[in-house]
C-alpha cells in the first residue's frame, strides 16, 4: 500500500560501527527536521557501539552477521526479509561496509553515504580513514560527502546530493574526516527528506530532484 504524505517515512538503518550517522538521523528525527522513523537497525555483527546506541533508544534491533552467510545472496536475502517485516519504506546504509544484492523490490529504495566526492575514492576497502588519507595522498584540495542510491557495487549507484568542504594544508585524516562528517550530518537527512515527499527520479542513470510543487 502506498505511503500516505503526511505518514513518516519508514526506515531500516544498517550499521557495521559506532552508530555516528544513525545518531545523526535519530537526532534529526527528535527534532522534527526529518519526517521519519526507524523502525529497524540491522547490524552487520553483534556487540556494535551501533546496536548499542540504538537499544538504548528503545529502537528494534537485530544483528545478521555477515561471517555466518557463505554468499552475499543468501547475506542479503536474510537482511532484506527482515526490511520486509518491518514494512520499511526506505533503507538507509549508516557505516555500513557489506555488500549487498538488492532485490528487484528494493530498487531505489537504498541508500548510501560515502566520506567523499564519488566517483573518486570509492569501491571495495575505501572506508573511514582510508578515504581521508587517499584524499591527502592525492593532493586535492577539496572533499566533501555523496548520498547516492545502492546497487550490487561498492559505492556505486545514481549520485542523489554531494556537499563540498575544503581540505586544509595542515589537515590530518581525523581534521578531515571531522570536517567531512558535519556535511554528512546535513546531506544524509536532505537526500531522506527529498526522497519522503517523492521528489527523486532516476533518468538515464542520474537522479533528477523535482522542484516542490508551487
């Protein structure tokens, strides 16, 4: 059944780590920023800072651990039947570092955040610190994050925002990874907020944002 406008967006939130983004989404959530609830976080292991963080606010929990699962399809098919009893309307990645084969019915309904300005910096290994010090390796001179939607790859899939910030000459990976962090705290609840009043599309593989309605 269609989700009524003026219904909160239901999410899943997958977390392989400290929970930053999900605290980020939970707050934004508290203070009626983001038109939504959690109604599942899923771990990729049990004993996250992650699930603990959500437990402690009295959010459904449940840790699928990825080293018990002999293939990413049979993984994948355990986490999205969860989503599935959930009714969630929208998955959202917060740190999370396992692939995943998406079905058919989640097609554009996950989304990522990555620690920098895809298509750079991305793909298989490139997490947290390795991203920001990939980026002072290369010299650039500005990094930011990207929201985009999931498919089969590692940080692949129709970019939907990106924030920009500048990357300092005395910049170490944590300054950096701190600076990136607070665009991720805007992006990631815009790109939700975009996504709940339906005003995403995907045209010959890029996201077009609607404007609102007059």
């Amino acid at each position: 059944m269609p989700r009524s406008p003026d219904q909160p967006l239901k999410l899943a939130v997958l977390v392989s780590g400290a929970g930053r983004t999900l605290q980020n989404l939970l707050d934004q959530i508290q203070s009626g920023a983001l038109p939504a609830q959690i109604s599942l976080v899923i771990g990729s292991r049990p004993g996250l800072v992650g699930l603990q963080k959500a437990t402690a606010a009295n959010l459904p929990t449940c840790a699928v651990d990825r080293r018990n699962f002999s293939s990413v399809r049979d993984f994948s098919k355990q986490i999205f039947s969860l989503c599935d009893d959930a009714h969630v309307d929208l998955i959202c990645l917060a740190g999370w570092l396992c692939l995943l084969d998406i079905p058919d019915r989640y097609t554009d309904r996950v989304m990522n955040i990555h620690p920098a300005l895809l298509p750079d910096f991305g793909g298989q290994g490139m997490f947290g610190h390795h991203v920001h010090e990939a980026v002072l390796r290369a010299g650039c001179k500005i990094s930011g994050c990207s929201v985009h939607f999931v498919d089969n790859q590692y940080d692949h899939g129709p970019i939907i925002l990106q924030r920009v910030c500048p990357v300092l000459d005395d910049d170490t990976p944590d300054t950096l990874a701190a600076r990136v962090f607070e665009e991720e705290k805007i992006a990631y609840p815009d790109a939700i907020r975009l996504f709940a009043e339906d005003r995403l599309r995907i045209i010959g593989g890029r996201v077009v944002i609607e404007k609102r309605p007059a």
